[in-house]
C-alpha cells in the first residue's frame, strides 16, 4: 500500500515563493516599462532627426527585456507558482514597442 505523497508546492507556502519569484521579473519588467515609456513619449520631427533611431534603440530593448523576462517565466518553478497575469505585461509591453518602433 502505497502512502500519499505530500505535496511540495502547499498553496499557503507559495506567498513567499512568488516574491522571490516576481523579484527578478520585476526588475526586468520595471526598465523595460520604463524604456517603453520613454520611447512613447519623445517626438522627434525631422526624419533625420538622431533621436529617431535613438528611440527604436529603446524600443528595440523593450523588447528584448521582455522576451527575456518570458523565457523566464516559461521555466517549470514559475509556471506552477505565478499566476498567468505575468505573461500579460511583458506581451502588451512589447507590442506596444514594436508598434512604436514600426511607426517611429
């Protein structure tokens, strides 16, 4: 007779698991958000403006951070303890920057 086995991931043990989880992510995400922002916000006019490509740079970078900070949260500790909101922010962040570095 086989006993049960006990469950590791206890749903009143993962509070603390999911700050240190969210931690890295959080600081992916924080300058991602931020570099996404700054891109938004400048409006260079002239089409040779230095500052254009700047800005694509920026946007370019959005997109890096959150493609990484996916890859993180596609690894097995992250998918059996964050809820599935974490793969909202990094995906609405870079579809906004690749819009804005197409548009740019």
């Amino acid at each position: 007779m086989r006993l049960p086995r006990e469950n590791i991931d206890l749903p009143e043990d993962q509070g603390c698991l999911r700050w240190v989880l969210g931690v890295p992510l959080g600081l992916l995400y924080a300058p991602a958000a931020y570099f996404c922002y700054l891109a938004l916000v400048s409006q260079p006019s002239p089409r040779d403006h230095p500052l254009r490509s700047d800005m694509q740079y920026l946007a370019y970078f959005t997109i890096i951070l959150c493609a990484i900070g996916l890859l993180l949260t596609l690894t097995p500790v992250f998918r059996r303890t964050m809820g599935k909101w974490w793969y909202i922010l990094p995906l609405l962040l870079a579809a906004v920057a690749y819009v804005r570095s197409v548009t740019i």
